[in-house]
C-alpha cells in the first residue's frame, strides 16, 4: 500500500454493480482509485477504476457512497465525471493487444466506474526501482515496437494519451506491454469548481512545452512522441529525464550534455534526442515517422550547425533546400486552407461526439419529457471545417439566410483571417442539413437538431432548473454574450461565460440556435431561432423568446445525439409563462 488515506478507498470484500468483489486495491491517482476485482458470475480477475477526485470527494464513515466536499465543487466534479465514463467509451471503441480493454461501465454510490483487464505484471517504474539498473537496449526496443503499435491505434481514433510514463506502461509475465491510464480526459478544476478546462494533468519531465502551457490548438501525436522519448531516457538510464530549461541550456548540437546516454547505437540517441525537441516541429508527426527511422529508411539529423556547413558548401543543395522550403510552404498552407490533416480532422469529430450532455427525463413545470443528449458548446468553425473538408470547398456553398451568398472557401478564408476557429459557425438551413449527413456519416450515429421544445428545456436546466429567466441566470451579463448597450455586434469564442444547471454554455447570447421542429413535414412553423444572438437586446435572449427564421438573424446552432430515433418534440406554442406543452 502507499500513504493514500484509507478511508478513501472501498474496503476489500465490496460487492459493486452486484457483479464485482473487491479483492484488493491497486492504485490511486488524482482521478480515480484502481482495485483488482473478481466478477462473482464468471470468476474472471479484472481491474475497475473509480472515479474519485482528490480533495473533492469523500466517504462518511463506513459508507461506501461518495460526496462532495463543498457545494462550490459540484458542478466540477459532474463536469469531470462526465469526461471520465467518455474516456471508459473511447478506450471500450478500441481494441489493441497494447491497450488495456475496457469492458463495463457503471454508475453506483454516486460515482462512476470502469471495469479493464487486469494485467498480471508490474509497470516499468516498478522495475526500474526494483531492479535499480537500467533496462538493455534490446528490451527497450522491443518495447518501443509494442507502445508504437498501440499509439498508432490511439492516434487513428484521434485520440492522444498525453501522460506516457514508465508507470503507465505495463508489462505481464509474457513480455507483453500495455498502455494504461489515459490522460487525455484528465482536466483539473479550478479553485471555485466551476472551470473544468483550465489544465490538462501532465508529469514534471515527460510533458512538452505545449502541453506545460496549455496550447491546446498545438497538441498532437508529435505531444506524446515528446514523453515517449523521455521514457526511453529514462529506460534506457534509469535516470529522470532532463528538464525543458536543461535541454535548452545545452548548446552542444546533439544535446550530448542533457541527454547523455552511455552504451547505447547512435541510432537510439538519435530516436531519443529527435523525439525530446522542444520544437514540436522538430519531433516526428506520426508513429509512421518514426518506423521509417527504426527500419534505415530515413535518417535524423541532430547536428543542426553541422547540416548549415555542409549546405553551405553546396549550391545544389541549397537551391534543392529553397525548393523543397517553397513545395513544403506551398503544401501546408494548402492544408490549411483546404482542410486539417487527418488525425485533427478525427480529433475535432471525436471531440463533437464526447460534447453532448445528457438531459436526463423527467418533468419539468409538469410537462414530462424523455431523455436526451445536446451539445454542451455550439458548433464551432473549426469543428464545421473539420466536418465539411472532404466534400470540397467548391462545392459547398455558403448562404447567409437570403442576403448574400459567398463560396465556403472565402468564408473559410475570412474566418481564418479573423482567428475565429473557435467561433460559432453561422449557418443556413442548408448548410446545417449537410453539415449533418455528413457528420452522421463520419461517425456512424444520428445527429440532428433540436426541436424547439428540447431546446427550452435543456436551456432551463432540465430537471435540475433553477427558474432563471436566462439559460443559467438572471443576470445576462453572467452567461451570455449580447448587446447591452456596449454594441457588441458580433460572435465570441464558445464556452467563455458560465454555464446553466446542466452544463450547457452560450445558450443565451452569441448566435441564434436553430431548431427544427418537425420531421419530413414543410410546415411554415418547422424552423425558429432560440436564445438570442450578440446583436440582440436582453429582452430579445429569454429563455422563452422565440424568432421566426429570417434576414436579422445570426443564426448558429448546436447537436442532438438521438440515440433511440424517437424522441422527437413538436412545438409552436409563443408562450412566455410555462414551457412549452404542445407535443
């Protein structure tokens, strides 16, 4: 055991989901405590995973439900668990001998948790400190190949591990490695609870620069490849990787001084030193990268003073290094124009799905309603681009409700330009109606917009609605972006104010939210805007005010995630006093 407080952890002997006996715990991180289990049913030996905050959460007593310490932490715990069955979901979707598989997921004495394999073995921290040596070469090769192989697969599903360590690579008793404890959901609260996205968790040493300062737009697999080398340092040593400011102080052109590795081919520390460069740029961008290094297939340069010399003494290929400069300029700016590589594009489509909240059913100002999934942030430009790319900017054209039209590419352009990637995307009904099919196609599940009457009730809260008069407040300027007198006229970045009851950020303000309120029916009354833009006054973004689509509007819109393809609500009520009714 370590000095976690025992009190936090589950005694041994708990029956869980009426499935899962606890035998013993294994680990505790700052999200989550991990226990070996028996499945009562089948005798099987597994790991389950709780969801526990450090200094948030606590147990009373003998009791094995979990609270939370303060009321001003509720909001951040829901948000975080929320990301935590996400990350169960995303690692149950792949399926890689060097990925721990995840079987089960539950929610049970008001928490979360995840059952995975139980991988009989020990992490590679444990036997560095165990066996107080260094690891040879060879092992540490063979191990690079298995944690590639699983990294690849990460990557292909557009996620990222983000916290690559010798404590979350396991070995079992056949040599085989797994990668465990994704970092990618681990976001830290703040001091109040209610920012939920102001930090991902990284380990001193392993981490880039870009995920130290929370550059979350440079984040890539080129981020992982980063705390992949400085484990092969520290295998490879059994010594702590150098800080950034020690590998920058080196002046030597190999980094020889920071990152000295005795008897080990030039090769690797050429793989270690290339892949530890506090230039993202400078590090290999995908697992494929570095399999062509491993197999002699291309070589690295780290002796950048040397590589100058030996331009210099050759016209030819300095002139072949302004060619390749001006293909590779030309090439990039290309992809950013026409679209993102592939594992953004993944990333960006992934991160739609992993947005939606769920409102769960019940009754509100006695209407009853069944659940439902929403997006907790509007549609953003980049996640439309991302979306739309494949499909050709020629041919998708963009139509700003019968005032004007213009090509998507110029707005694309105008966008980019203005730094609005993380804007609401202003749409028409037709763009959304494609947006859509493609979406649904990308990912395989069936999106939609909401109805006007699944929009209001998650805008109150749902169930757990306060009766504010906007989406999570009486006070507008809390929530919502809109002209109060200070002529804001135009959109801002999602997800800046607070949000409502649920979660759900810029339901009052910003763009207008179209909803579609009828299904294969061309009604007058199918579409209305809700919520109320950056050009409206106060009085305009009530909860209960609604717009007919039209020429003043500033349209955007977020997702439903029906999952069941039957909970569609009609509504054409204009009532201000009670939600809406008409069903």
């Amino acid at each position: 055991m370590n000095n976690t407080n025992n009190t936090t952890l589950l005694p041994v002997g708990t029956i869980l989901h009426g499935t899962y006996k606890i035998e013993r715990y294994l680990s505790s991180g700052g999200f989550g405590n991990t226990y070996v289990v028996t499945n009562v049913q089948f005798g099987e030996t597994r790991a389950i995973k709780e969801f526990y905050l450090k200094g948030i959460c606590q147990r009373e007593g003998d009791s094995t439900t979990v609270s939370v310490s303060n009321s001003e932490n509720t909001v951040g715990f829901n948000q975080q668990c929320e990301k935590f069955k996400k990350e169960a979901r995303r690692l149950r979707g792949l399926d890689n001998p060097h990925i721990v598989k995840v079987y089960d997921l539950f929610e049970e004495n008001c928490t979360a948790y995840y059952v995975m394999d139980y991988v009989d073995g020990e992490n590679l921290s444990t036997r560095l400190a165990r066996t107080n040596t260094p690891l040879s070469e060879k092992t540490v090769l063979n191990y690079l190949n298995q944690i590639l192989d699983g990294l690849q697969a990460i990557h292909n599903a557009g996620m990222l591990h983000l916290d690559i360590k010798p404590a979350n690579i396991m070995v079992d008793n056949n040599d085989v490695v797994k990668l465990i404890d994704f970092g990618a959901s681990k976001q830290q609260t703040s001091a109040d609870g209610v920012t939920t996205t102001t930090g991902v968790y990284y380990t001193n040493g392993y981490a880039p620069i870009e995920q130290i300062v929370q550059s979350y737009d440079k984040f890539g697999p080129w981020t992982d490849f980063y705390a992949l080398g400085a484990t092969l340092y520290k295998l490879l040593t059994n010594q702590n990787p150098p800080s950034l400011s020690d590998i920058r102080e080196d002046s030597t052109d190999d980094k020889h001084i920071a990152l000295a590795i005795p008897q080990v081919s030039k090769k690797t520390r050429q793989l270690v030193v290339w892949m530890i460069n506090d230039n993202r740029l400078s590090r290999p961008q995908s697992v494929k990268d570095i399999r062509v290094f491993l197999n002699g297939e291309a070589n690295v340069s780290v002796d950048n003073k040397s590589a100058t010399k030996k331009a210099k003494r050759s016209i030819a290929k300095i002139v072949q290094t302004i060619c390749w400069s001006l293909f590779a300029t030309i090439t990039v700016l290309s992809s950013a124009y026409y679209g993102y590589s592939k594992f953004r594009q993944r990333r960006l489509i992934n991160q739609l799905v992993d947005n939606m909240v769920e409102v769960k059913g019940g009754t509100l100002n006695g209407v009853s309603f069944n659940t439902f999934y929403i997006g907790k942030f509007e549609v953003t430009n980049e996640e439309f681009h991302a979306v739309m790319d494949d499909r050709g900017t020629d041919y998708f054209i963009h139509a700003q409700l019968g005032i004007r039209i213009e090509s998507y590419r110029s707005k694309y352009n105008e966008m980019m330009e203005n730094t609005k990637l993380h804007h609401p995307m202003i749409i028409g009904r037709n763009n959304v109606t494609e947006f859509i099919k493609q979406l649904n196609k990308k990912t395989g599940k069936n999106f939609r917009l909401p109805t006007d009457r699944e929009w209001e009730i998650a805008a109150r809260g749902g169930i757990n609605s306060q009766g504010y008069r906007y989406a999570g407040s009486d006070d507008i300027n809390r929530i919502a972006w809109c002209d109060d007198g200070a002529s804001l006229r135009h959109t801002r970045e999602v997800g800046k104010k607070y949000p409502n009851e649920l979660g759900l950020y810029d339901m009052t303000g910003n763009v207008d939210e179209l909803c579609d309120n009828v299904v294969g029916d061309a009604a007058s009354d199918r579409w209305s805007v809700r919520g109320g833009c950056a050009r409206d006054l106060p009085a305009d973004c009530l909860i209960c005010k609604r717009k007919p689509l039209g020429s003043d509007c500033l349209v955007g819109f977020r997702l439903v995630l029906d999952e069941k393809k039957e909970n569609r609500c009609i509504n054409v009520s204009n009532r201000c006093n009670n939600i809406l009714l008409r069903i």
